[in-house]
C-alpha cells in the first residue's frame, strides 16, 4: 500500500461513453440484493397467480362455459406483477437518492441524462427478456393445466395470443419504465412507489367508485393499466380502447413521465 | 488546475458561496480552509456540476467540469457527504463508477490496493468503518488518475496511521504535478500538508497565501512578568507599541522586541521574572482571520477553531 503507486498510467486513457454508463448501471443493477429479489418476486407473482388461476377456473358453477379466454387467465398475474417490476424501476434511482450514490453517479456523469437513459436501459433489458420468457411459461404450463382438467385452451398460434404474451412482458417492463421516471421526478421510494400504487393500481377502482357516471366510462379507459389491457386481451373486455390506441396511449404513460424526469435531472441541484 | 470565478451560490435566502474567486495550481498541495458553515463543501459541489451557480462559474484544467470528454480523469473528487449504497461492495463500487469511462476490474483492484481495502474489496460497504469508508472515497477521487483531486475534509474518521497516510498521499499526488486541493476546517491539519492556503469564511474569500507568508503575517508579541506593571507600561509606551495586561503582573507587547524591552525596564531600574518571544501559532493567525466569518459561534466568546 505505498502511494506512489497510482502514478502509473492507466494503459489508455478511455473517455466517458454511453456504453460505459450503460455497463456502469448494470454493474450497479446487478450488485444490490434487491434487484435480484424485485426480478424474482415479479416471475412469482406470474407463475402463481397464472397457476392458481389455471386450476381454479373450471370449479365453479359455470365450469367448462366459464372459460371464454384461456390467455387471459394464465396471464392474470399480470395486475400484480407490474406493481413489483414498478417497484424495481423505482428503487434503481430512488436508492440513489437515500444513499448518496446518487453524488458518485452524477460526478462521474456530469450531463447527467445518459443516467436516465443508462437506467431505461438496464431495466428494459433486464425486464423484457425475462418477463417474456415469464409469460410463455405461464401461459404453455397454465394451458396445460387447463387441459388436463378438459377446459378449452389457447395455443400460442391462436390470434392475439401472440401478441398477448409480447404485450404482458412490454406492460411490466413498461410501468418498470414509469417507475424510474417517477423514482427521478420524486427522489424518494415511498413516494414514488405510493404514486404508482394509486397509478396503476388504485385509480381504477376508486376512479369507478368516485367518477360521475357519465364520463367515468371515457376517463378510466386512457389509465395505464387499462390502455395496456386493450392490447393484452385475446378477448378485450367492453368499454376498452383498441389495441393500437390502448399501445399509444400506454406508451404516452411511460415516456411523458420519463421527459419530465430527464429535463428536471438537468435542471435541479442533485 | 482550478479556477473559480466571481462563484455565487444561494439557496433560498441563504447565500452559501458569495462572490468567491481563486486559482488552485498544479504542484503543490492547496488548502482550503474555513469554518464550517463556510461555504467549502458547496463549492467543490459546484465545481463538479452537483449544484448549478446561482452565478459566476469554475473551470477545471481550463473547462467546465461538464463539458470534459472524460470528467474522472480531469478531476477525482471526495465529497463530505457519503457517496455510495451500503448493500454494495466496494470493488462493485468501483467497477460501476470506472464502467462508465472504461475502467476496468483490472485499475481498480490496483487503486483499492493503494487506499488500503483489498481484504474488505468485496464486503459490503454498510458494513465498513467511517476511515475504510473515507479510503473508498479516496479510491474513487483517485480511480481516474486524475489530473486534478479535490477532497473535502479526507481526514474526518481516520486514525493517526490514515492520517499520515493521507498526508503522504497528497504530497505525492503534488510531487507528480497534480493540482490537490483539500479541505478542512482543522488549521493544524493544513499547516501540517499545505502549501498554499487559500482561506474562506461565510461564502467569502478571507485570503489566498501561501502558508509561509500567513505565518510571517502573523504578529509577534512579548510576554513580560514583572512587579510593577505600571512603571514597566510608563517606559514602553510609545507609536505602534500595543500592551495587554493579562493580570497577574503580566502583559503582552506588540510592536517591540525583547532586546528592547529588557534595555528599557533595566534603565528604569524593573525587576523583569518572565521575557518571552510570542510567536502566534498558524491556528490563531487562523482564527484571526476567521473571527468575523464564523457562522456559529458558541455561547463562550472564544471561538472553538
């Protein structure tokens, strides 16, 4: 340990990238427990509300006549799934903020929006991979189960099923998304996570209990987890937007958000 | 090489940083030294872009901070404020800053083996005392091989062998041309490291010496004891001659010297017990510079440095 030591040049002398951010989140990703336990507990949640809801579904009065969307069950995890990968998103930068990583990161990166998008990034690829291949398997393992119970089944070459599967993995990574935007906006976990829980999962609910009667039906079909529903459903509940609206509409959710996190980035004191 | 120019920094109401221009240079080690309070920490926040200036601005090595290619290698930083997420280790700490500028594993075992941590490189930093904490830090200011390294108060948690540690370090770091820049609010620390001092006091500029020039700055009394204080005062008094009685039969006396003094009581025929030079030490030219910038001052009217 002699201080002489640090003379030595390093071999060359590598500039700042947006590569190097992005390898820089990952390593930062990958090397708190909670990511890896925020992943995990998402897959769960699929894979147990989507089995549960497999082999429950034929047990009721209606049996074989109830089943009119066999996706739609095996991917009913969905709902809840969003909520932790969301969680996800929000602690990448909010965790920043109650350590003080965030003064390392920011020093390092001094323009500052390559973080935010670095961030995006590891998240997105980390998120849509894993929960595509999530969603498969729920879907092939709860198809399984439903037909060894003699209840109809779908097959990932059915019309919509397809892109059910895609568009249940891009809603979770999607609202992983607005979970960073609003980690950044809020610089706080409990507010952020608080923010989306009543985003994604209250207003719904409270928006049917509270709204006028009149325009409840127009207002709650532009929420986040309405819009995403509109192009995750085989067979679309009524009252929803069409599947190229729903996508449009969601996608305004995660990248509205993000802008107004990447100008207040800019412009705030860290 | 630094430059701050015309820095003005408010928060609300408050002003942290008011007006404040100097130059640190490359080649010597450069102290920055104030109360707290003083305005040094949102100073090195501004220099590195974590804060905007309310006005004015600062260069590093002749830019921006921000509009470096590579920014770690300009300038590695230590910030007060802890820096970095308590679940992590501190080699993932590294490698994830060092990522984002091509930096790899291989540089930063090397720099952990320099501030002393390669046996805790992959415990969790939560787990880690205030001294390794504050040798991480230094790992990440140093992990660019910077031009330039500022660190805000590095002594702060370490034990006597960290401190000699770190005082042979930022020789060195100057030795090799670097600019080093570093904070405290201990003079004794600064006059045991610095160069050049460069002194601010509520967000202003209180000097820009070297330490050399502070010291000869300071002014030199005599510390006389004797019966009759009264006679003694009647002989010295006189132009540019300042005397304190402390009670006691002793007084202090500025502006004359020894020689003088001891001539002077000898012809009036008083007895002197004590004659001694007073050389004020660089921790009260210190709080003299300082005595009307403290922020917060205590209830006793001497003011703890």
């Amino acid at each position: 340990m002699s201080a002489t030591t640090i003379d030595r040049p390093v071999a060359e002398k590598t500039p700042l990238t947006f590569g190097g951010v992005v390898r820089g989140e990952w390593v930062k990703l990958r090397s708190v427990r909670s990511s890896g336990l925020t992943v995990l507990g998402a897959a769960l949640m699929m894979l147990v509300t989507g089995l549960v809801f497999a082999s429950t579904v034929g047990s009721d009065s209606d049996g074989a006549d109830g089943v009119t969307d066999p996706t739609g069950i095996t991917l009913s995890g969905v709902m809840f799934a969003q909520l932790v990968t969301g969680v996800l998103g929000v602690l990448v930068v909010s965790n920043e903020y109650a350590t003080g990583m965030i003064r390392s990161t920011l020093t390092a990166v001094p323009s500052r929006l390559p973080v935010l998008l670095g961030k995006v990034a590891v998240v997105v690829g980390t998120l849509f991979p894993t929960m595509l291949a999530v969603s498969f398997t729920v879907f092939l393992a709860g198809q399984a189960v439903m037909g060894g119970a003699k209840l109809p089944t779908a097959a990932v070459g059915d019309p919509g099923v397809l892109a059910a599967l895609v568009g249940s993995a891009a809603t979770m990574t999607g609202v992983a998304v607005i979970g960073v935007a609003l980690g950044a906006l809020l610089r706080s976990t409990a507010g952020a996570i608080s923010t989306l829980v009543v985003l994604v999962f209250l207003l719904p609910g409270l928006g049917g209990l509270l709204l006028p009667a009149s325009w409840r039906d127009d207002a709650l079909k532009y929420l986040p987890s309405s819009a995403s529903e509109a192009f995750t459903s085989v067979v679309p509940a009524p009252g929803l937007l069409g599947p190229s609206a729903g996508a449009a509409v969601f996608a305004a959710w995660v990248v509205v958000p993000l802008l107004l996190a990447a100008v207040l980035l800019r412009r705030r004191d860290a | 090489m630094i430059e701050v120019e015309n820095l003005t920094k408010r928060y609300g109401p408050k002003t942290a940083v008011d007006g404040l221009s100097f130059t640190v240079r490359p080649g010597v080690v450069t102290g920055f030294l104030g109360p707290n309070g003083a305005g040094k920490s949102t100073t090195l926040r501004l220099l590195v872009g974590l804060d905007a200036p309310t006005s004015g601005g600062t260069k590093v090595n002749g830019k921006p901070y921000r509009r470096h290619r590579a920014p770690l290698r300009e300038i590695g930083v230590l910030l007060e404020a802890r820096a970095v997420h308590p679940g992590r280790s501190a080699r993932d700490h590294l490698l994830a800053v060092g990522a984002t500028h091509g930096i790899g594993a291989k540089r930063v075992d090397e720099v952990l083996d320099v501030v002393g941590l390669t046996e805790v490189a992959r415990r969790r930093v939560g787990k880690f005392s205030l001294g390794m904490g504050q040798r991480l830090g230094i790992g990440v200011a140093l992990l660019g091989d910077p031009r330039a390294v500022v660190l805000d108060e590095p002594v702060n948690g370490l034990d006597p062998d960290g401190i000699k540690w770190i005082r042979h370090l930022l020789r060195d770091l100057a030795a090799e041309g670097r600019t080093v820049f570093v904070s405290s609010h201990l003079m004794s620390e600064m006059a045991l490291t610095a160069d050049h001092l460069v002194v601010v006091g509520r967000g202003k500029l209180v000097a820009d010496v070297p330490v050399a020039d502070l010291i000869a700055s300071t002014r030199r009394g005599v510390r006389v004891r004797t019966p009759r204080t009264s006679d003694l005062v009647a002989v010295l008094q006189g132009d540019g001659v300042e005397i304190t009685s402390l009670g006691g039969g002793v007084v202090d006396v500025i502006g004359l010297s020894t020689e003088d003094i001891g001539t002077r009581a000898l012809v009036a025929g008083i007895p002197l017990f004590e004659l001694t030079p007073q050389r004020a030490s660089l921790e009260e030219a210190y709080t003299e510079l300082t005595r009307d910038a403290v922020e917060y001052r205590g209830t006793s009217e001497r003011v703890a440095a």
